[in-house]
C-alpha cells in the first residue's frame, strides 16, 4: 500500500528535518527535496499530496534567491509557506488533512512492505552483496533483503578483531541460523591485528582498518559469481548531512557520492528514506534481537580506537572484557536506552598498585558515558557512585591487567566523544 506523500521543499530553511519528522509524526509520509525539482522528478514521487516550500536564511544559491521550481507552482498541488519558527503540529494538522487530503497511512509495517516490492522490482532474479558489520543499519539492511529476496543475498561478515564481546557470535547466530542467510563469516582477526602492530597515531590505525577491510571485502566478492548489486545501509541523516544546494554539507558520508564512479554494482539502498529512529523500528518490525536493535553507537574502527595508542592483544582483550562488564552492569542498573553511549577505554600506561599483597604494575580503565542529541555536543551521565563502586570491584577482579578505574567526566566540548 503507498502512503501518501507530502514535499518538504528546502528553500534554505535550517528546519526541513524537523519539519519532515513531525509531518511523519502524524502518520503522513514526507521527504525533503531541493527546490529545482524537475517534472520529471515530481512525477517519479509516489501519490504527492502536497509542499510544504521551508524557507530560510540559507535561501541563496549561487547569488541568486532560490524560488521553487515550476514544476510545483504549475503541478496545481496544494503548498504551506514556512518561514522562521517550525509550524506546530495544530498548524500543519488542516493543511495536510484538510486541504491536502492525506491519509495518514505512513507506519513500518506498509513501508516494509512497499520496500519489499520495490526490492523485487529492482533486484529480479539477480544476486545482491552486502557487507554485514553487525550494526544496526547493516543489520536492518540484511533483514529487509532477506525478507524480498531470500538467498539471492549474500552478506560477507569481517571479523577484524575488534568488534565487543559477543557481537561476531550474534551476527552468525542470527543471520547463519536463526534467518538461514547466506553468510559469509570471515576471521580476519590475525591479518588486521598484525598490519595494527606499533601503530599509535589514531588517524594511521582508521586508515589502516578502514583499507584493510574493503580489501578482505573485495577478495570475499571476487570468489563469488552473479552478484549484479551492492547492498548499503544508507539512512536519511546520511544524505542530508552530505548537504544540498541551499544545505550547507555538515559531514560527508563514504556512502553519499563517496563511492569510487567505476563501481561494478547497482546499489540497493532500502533505508535510504529514515531516521535512525525509525530505522529501528523498521528492525523490531522486521523482528531482529533487542540488542541488536538498540546497539549502540559503535565507531567503524571498533575498539581500534578505544585501545588507545598501539593496540597489543592483551590490552585489547582487557578493553572487550572491561566494556562487557560494563554494559552488563548498566544494564542491571536500567540504564539501557537511557544513556545514549558508555564504553571502556584503555591508554598505553601503566601505573602501581597491589593485587595479592605484591606489587602490580597494570593498567588504568576509563569509563566514558554521554548524553547527546546530534553528536555535535555532549553532556556526561552522572552516575550513580555504588553503582560505580560495583564495575570498579568487578573490573579490577575480573579483567588481568586492569589495576585501576577512572571516569571521564569531560562533556564535549572540550573533550570528544571517543577518546581517538
């Protein structure tokens, strides 16, 4: 079933997300598209109810006050002007109802849907590759294609060494056995970890693990026959932070126009359309495990940059031990969904302390727990002190190497959410 759709037209409005999220939010579909859209374009947008034309202070492109195309002031569809404070949800109630007659048919069971067939239509009888890192929008990725096309998908899982306690064993366990996937698995771990060896500069380890990866991709997809498309966990954020004409780009992502031109796939990109919120929900739909749902932000490198300084294996098994402890405990403490990331981190030094009665020369565990709403800035989580008291106890007991136990209490700025 297509859900009816409202336009969200960027004509320089810093607002056009929120704007797009709260007509969402009132179970209208709505994207956000640049202000040039061409006839061609508006028509390969699926039942168009309406536009709501975002103006703002970005609203100059090229020296020139950007006005919407032709294409929608002739189309005859109905449009809200916006300028300045965001419309409330009472403002855009008449015009998407009443003027624009929109049913609010937009919910993750009709889009699941609607994406499958899509999938098909795209896909046919050919073959689809997709690179499964275990996070939440690969994942959600790998569940949707599955659902379309079945075994006509293989996902290739890299194991580098430096993924958290039990996350490769999560990743077989419900893509190999319990969705029945063809899964690649591949134990990287040795060839990652030697080409990591004395290497402390954090810019020198991500680009290491970042080229060594594609590489171990690259090798798993040449052994492979027929694979015609490429799979992505593009998500809407993705695109918008990659900017538009009258959108400033905040970051660029590797999957928006990073891709080399001379690419041999065809991509299927099924989230490309949701927030990472609604890319959740879209998992639980689809009916994949709570914790991998919810996983939490988790940097591509992994514990490659947690395990500050030149990675040793001992050092990095304390880090994945230290962190196993500690989300276990916040999560006994309810504090899951709650806290927005925690984590262990482990530096290159040592300080003294006593175990058994002898001297310990061993090193210190930094616990690192924020709130934040975009990422750009971020407050710390002040915890509970029994709490802390007992991930002390349980860190210094049960993890060999690890003596001591400090909370970072730095919120961003200064500081940065990870420590590399």
């Amino acid at each position: 079933m297509q859900q009816d759709m409202i336009v969200v037209i960027d004509l320089g409005s810093e607002n056009t997300t929120r704007i797009a999220r709260d007509i969402r939010a009132l179970g209208v579909y709505s994207e956000i598209h640049p202000h040039d859209l061409t006839a061609e374009q508006l028509a390969a947008l699926p039942n168009v109810r309406g536009f709501v034309f975002a103006k703002g202070p970005n609203r100059a492109y090229e020296g020139q006050i950007v006005e919407p195309s032709a294409a929608m002031t002739d189309s005859g569809l109905p449009a809200m002007v916006t300028e300045g404070p965001v419309p409330t949800l009472d403002e855009l109630k008449p015009f998407i109802f009443d003027t624009c007659k929109a049913s609010p048919n937009w919910n993750m069971e009709n889009f699941i849907a609607d994406q499958v067939e899509l999938i098909r239509r795209q896909v046919g009888d050919r073959k689809v590759l997709l690179a499964l890192s275990g996070g939440v929008d690969s994942s959600v990725v790998a569940a949707m294609l599955i659902r379309a096309i079945g075994k006509q998908l293989t996902c290739v899982h890299v194991n580098h060494g430096l993924l958290r306690k039990g996350e490769p064993e999560q990743v077989v366990n419900v893509f190999g056995k319990e969705l029945g996937a063809n899964l690649v698995y591949v134990d990287a771990t040795d060839r990652f970890l030697d080409k990591l060896a004395g290497v402390a500069d954090p810019e020198q380890k991500r680009k290491i693990i970042g080229a060594e990866f594609i590489r171990v991709f690259e090798e798993e997809a040449r052994k492979l026959d027929g694979i015609a498309f490429l799979g992505q966990g593009t998500i809407y954020p993705d695109i918008i932070e990659s900017g538009t004409k009258t959108v400033k780009c905040v970051k660029s992502h590797h999957n928006v126009g990073g891709l080399p031109e001379d690419l041999q796939f065809e991509l299927v990109e099924p989230l490309k359309m949701l927030f990472k919120d609604e890319v959740r929900a879209c998992g639980v739909a689809l009916g994949l495990p709570e914790a991998m749902v919810y996983r939490q932000p988790f940097p591509g490198p992994g514990l490659g940059v947690r395990c500050l300084g030149a990675i040793t294996r001992d050092r990095l098994e304390a880090l994945r031990e230290s962190d196993a402890i500690l989300r276990e405990e916040f999560d006994k403490a309810g504090l899951r969904g709650k806290v927005w990331q925690y984590f262990t981190a482990i530096p290159d030094i040592r300080s003294v302390g006593v175990r058994d009665g002898k001297r310990a020369f061993e090193w210190p565990c930094i616990i690192r727990a924020v709130n934040t709403v975009d990422a750009m800035t971020a407050s710390v989580e002040r915890l509970d002190w029994e709490l802390m008291e007992r991930i002390t106890a349980r860190i210094t007991a049960e993890v060999p190497g690890i003596n001591r136990v400090l909370v970072d209490i730095t919120p961003k700025p200064t500081g940065t959410i990870e420590w590399e």
